[in-house]
C-alpha cells in the first residue's frame, strides 16, 4: 500500500511541478526580455517609446514608428476582420443548412492552419501586384481627391505597404474571430430566440435584438483575441509591408511593424544597443498583446460564467 | 383603420427588406472568407507543382542561382518538430492533468489556466526571443537545439489545453467507480481518464505539430539556416519555413521557385495533419 502511496506523490508532484513550469516560462519570458532590453532603455529612457529615430549608424534607436505601424495595421485588419467575421458566424449559426455546417467549420479551421509565411509569400507574389494595379489606383482616384481622408490614401501604389499589410492581417484574423463568435452565439439558450420569434421578430431582428446583447461580452472577448493575433503576426506582415523605418500618413507607404523589424533586422544587427533596442522593441510588443489577450480572457470567462457553462 | 392598415404593412416591408439585405451580406461574408482560402491554395498548387520532383526530396538547398533541392530543409524541419514535440507533450500532459485532475478550481490552478491561455496566444516571435535570450546568447551560437526547446515551449499550452478539455469530458462517474475499488489515484488518471480521453489527446498533439511546422519567427532567432546537410543539432540547422523566408525575399528564380515548392509541401502537410485530426476527434465524439 506504501508503495501505491509513494507513487500517487511522484504522479502529483510531477503534475504540479510541470503546472508551475508554465508560470515559469511566463516569468522566464518577461525576465529575458525586460534583462535584454535593460540596455537601452537605460540609454534612451522613455524617449524610446516617442522617438521616430532609427538608425543604426549613429545607434540611435527610437520605437514610435514600429509602434505606429503595429497599431495602423491592426485597426485595418479589424476593420476588414469584424464585420465579415460576424457574416461568416451568422451565416454558420443561423441560416447555413446542417449538412453545411461541417465542411464550412472545416474550412475555416483550414484557413487558420495555413501558416503565417504561406500569407506573406502568397500576399508579396499574388495580392500586392494585384493591389498595385487596380485596387490602389483606385483608391488614389477616389479617395484620393476628398480633403482630409485623401492624405491616407495619396502617393504612388507600390503594391506593398501598410494598407496591403493590414489586408492580409484581415484575412488571418477572419478565422480566429469566427469562431470565437460562432461559439459564443451558439451559447445563447433557444428559449430567448424562439420567444423573440414568437413575437414575430426576423432572422436579423433576432440576431441583433437577442443573440448580438447576450453574448456581447463573448464578442468584444473575441474580438481582442484577433486583435492580439494580428499585432504579433510576424511573417505574413514582414513580407509586404516594405520594412522603411518613417511614419507616412499615407497608408500606401511602406511602413514597419514591431514584429517586422523584429525578424527583418535581428539576425543582421551588430552592435549591443542595435540588439538591445530591438528586444526592447519585443517587450513593449509582449506588453501590448499581453494587456490585449488579458482584457481577452477576462471578458470570455464572464461570458462562460454568466451562461454557466 | 386604413390608415394604420398601410403603415403597418409599409413597415413590415422594411423589416423584411432589411432582414434579407443583412442575409444576403453574411452569404457574402461567407463566399469573401472562402474565396481567400481558395484562391491561397489555388496559388500554392500552380506555382508550387512544377517543383515538386525527386529532386526537391533529394538534393540540398543550393548556393544562389544553381538548382537543388531541400532535403536538408526538410529533415531539419522534421527533426526539430519531432524533438519539440516529444520533449513539449508529457510536459503538456502532466500540466493539463493538474489542471483538470488535481486543482479542483483552486486559485492556483485558475492563474496556471490563464496563463496558459495567454501562453497559447502570444506571438511566436517572442517565444524566439526568450530562446535566444536563454539559449543562444549564452551557447554562442545559433543551434538546432535552441530551435527545439522553441517549438517545444510553443507545444506546451496546445497540448495542456487540449488535455485538460479532454479530461474535463471524462464522466465523473468512470473515475468513482474505479475509486470505489480502491484503485489509487494516479491508476485511476492513467488507466481511467487518460484511456477515455486518449483520441482527444492525440488530436491535441497532432494539432500542435501542425501548429509548429509551420512557425517561422522562433526558428529564425534559434536554429537559424544552414546551407548542408546537418543532423548536429548543436550546429544552426536548415528548416523549411525560415528556408521558404529567405529564398523567396530573394532575386534569383530558382530560389523562388524552391520556395513555392516548399511552400506548398508544408501547407500540404499542415493542411492534412488538421483534417486527419480532427476526423479523429469526430470519431471519438461519435463514441
């Protein structure tokens, strides 16, 4: 019985044990990033989050345009991501026919499999020449010529660039924003949506009066989570976005993002500031997507205790 | 009478009209998402076929201009994704059984949960980071090793997710029941839960490994590129997503097409890996 007795301790030690060593990889990770990024945010100080500065000549190193970029791609990826996202959940939870159902969830199960660099060498090769010559020119003639909203919109098309960034930024979020959505309105009791159909209320009605106000909660919660996925996308951005260290108002421009910065420039960085301000660039990345992914959780597991599943 | 008559009915047309705009969008929403996985790998298949020979499987990565293939790529990504995943699995495991086994919904168990969850999320350039900080900088040198431990921390929370999930589904009634025979506790979660919750678990490594086969940021900071052939793992290693990176930013056209051939091997492989995956968790759920 001892014997039994001693193996049950090993069995739950080792499981605590491993437990702990998810915190400790968490903590290994913000030690390692803020020790690496010690030195040059000791030699800039809060500078380095303003300065648009970067230059590794004169080892001058400031993060506001990588920051920038994280930021502008982001919002366009969630401006593309969002509504089609909801389309997509909609359509799958309440009008797709059963026998649909399936092979749709399949298929975007498939589009978030496809890695991140397929997106970057399908969005350099394919989409931005594509963009270059009509979608752009478009946009420039259009958009273009209206007075404040114009400046985004001006300078040649180039084809890569913040915009085309941000695009592809959109594509990839679309399958992690689904399905958070299309989990959270599944979770809405039947009960609530048949009454409102009782009461004579449309499909969009429903969706909007009923689903939409239940799981609010659940679709911010998703919401952020693509949010947190498309600001540390590394490889699909670093492939198109043209990596040229200045801030454009336009969005045609070339541009840079932390994470693209990070894996253009880290393995050909010489010189410990240049290193340094590039892991310090990292930190405030960990530190943007960690604040994001929290508020995430946070708001996902309210939604899972208020319908107590 | 009439007058009410009319609005109610002018009313009602709107709501309708309406309600068929917003379906008609999400149809569209619909074929939008759809079209952009179609047309991805529409591309990968016609421009990466033309690569795909014996050559590709048989020769190594090439000097710039002269033709190859990408066995060294390939082998390095295998191994790397093979180590990584056998040292990222039991730790996985183990962890996730805590969570769903032992924690009861203890304090401690919640944060291992959230921080998990976090884990599972955060950008995989900085997993890289950490390795480079932990591995690289105090080796020396980029390694195949670095590479490993990489993939492996990117393992981890897929597979403590999935377990615990999985385990979660067991019946509280199988556990009791082989409790009631006084089976101890670390019996009862290998010979009970873990049987009960076994294709699940599969399902969860296996969707790690896709997961990480195609993960490109952490290995360009830890196991770097090797042009040979290389099965030192303490040495930089060649491996098919930072290979794909660097030839297709590249000016010369067999690199490319390499890079189209290798792009369209591992999309192949993922893509096959989910759905034999999660085939498996239909099955199991069918149970």
């Amino acid at each position: 019985m001892s014997g039994q007795n001693v193996a049950d301790k090993l069995f739950f030690g080792a499981t605590v044990g491993f437990a702990c060593l998810v915190l400790l990889i968490l903590c290994g990770v913000i030690f390692s990033l803020v020790s690496g990024a010690a030195p040059a945010l000791r030699t800039f100080g809060f500078g380095f989050l303003t300065s648009e500065v970067w230059n590794p000549v004169t080892e001058k190193f400031g993060a506001a345009v990588p920051i920038y970029g994280t930021l502008v791609t982001s919002i366009i990826a969630m401006i593309i991501g969002i509504p089609v996202s909801f389309g997509i959940a909609f359509f799958i939870t309440e009008l797709c026919p059963p026998i649909l159902k399936r092979p749709l969830g399949i298929a975007i199960e498939l589009l978030a499999g496809i890695p991140s660099i397929i997106y970057g060498i399908w969005g350099l090769f394919v989409l931005a020449p594509i963009l270059q010559s009509t979608v752009q020119p478009f946009l420039i003639n259009t958009l273009g010529n209206i007075p404040v909203i114009g400046n985004l919109f001006a300078g040649p098309p180039l084809g890569i660039g913040v915009l085309t960034a941000g695009i592809i930024l959109g594509i990839m979020v679309l399958p992690f924003i689904t399905s958070i959505m299309r989990d959270v309105f599944e979770t809405v009791p039947p009960m609530l949506k048949e009454s409102a159909y009782g009461l004579g209320a449309t499909t969009w009605e429903v969706a909007w009066n009923v689903v939409l106000p239940y799981t609010r909660v659940g679709v911010i919660g998703g919401i952020m989570l693509g949010l947190g996925r498309a600001m540390g996308e590394t490889m699909a951005v670093t492939f198109v976005i043209g990596n040229a260290h200045r801030i454009a108002t336009s969005l045609m421009a070339p541009g840079a993002t932390i994470s693209s910065a990070l894996a253009n420039e880290f393995t050909e960085a010489v010189g410990d500031t240049y290193l340094s301000s590039l892991i310090a660039l990292g930190f405030v990345l960990f530190v943007i997507t960690f604040l994001v992914l929290t508020a995430a959780k946070i708001m996902l597991i309210r939604l899972q205790r208020q319908t107590g599943s | 009478m009439v007058m009410v008559q009319s609005f109610s009915t002018e009313r009602y047309r709107r709501r309708r009209i309406v309600n068929r705009t917003v379906l008609a969008l999400s149809i569209a929403a619909t074929v939008f998402g759809l079209f952009w996985l179609a047309w991805i790998l529409w591309t990968l298949l016609s421009n990466g076929i033309a690569s795909i020979n014996l050559q590709l499987f048989s020769q190594m990565t090439p000097p710039p201009g002269g033709k190859g293939g990408l066995l060294n790529a390939i082998f390095g990504s295998v191994l790397m994704t093979l180590v990584g995943t056998v040292a990222g699995t039991p730790i996985g495991i183990l962890a996730g059984t805590y969570l769903a086994e032992f924690s009861y919904g203890n304090k401690f168990g919640q944060v291992i949960q959230f921080i998990n969850d976090i884990l599972l999320s955060a950008p995989s350039i900085i997993i890289g980071l950490f390795v480079y900080e932990l591995l690289v900088v105090r080796m020396g040198h980029f390694s195949g090793w670095a590479g490993c431990v990489a993939l492996a921390i990117i393992v981890i929370p897929v597979v403590v997710r999935t377990t615990v999930d999985m385990l979660n589904l067991v019946p509280n009634a199988l556990r009791e029941a082989a409790a009631a025979l006084g089976t101890p506790k670390w019996k009862v979660i290998t010979m009970i839960s873990y049987r009960a919750a076994l294709q699940g678990m599969l399902t969860g490594v296996m969707l790690a490994v896709a997961r990480v086969s195609g993960e490109t940021a952490p290995l360009l900071f830890t196991a770097l590129n090797n042009q040979f052939w290389n099965t030192d793992l303490d040495r930089p290693m060649a491996n098919l997503p930072v290979v794909i990176f660097q030839f297709a930013l590249s000016p010369y056209d067999d690199w490319q097409q390499l890079a189209w051939g290798g792009a369209l091997l591992i999309t192949a492989a993922i893509l096959l890996l989910n759905i034999v995956s999660r085939s498996l968790a239909n099955l199991s759920n069918l149970k």
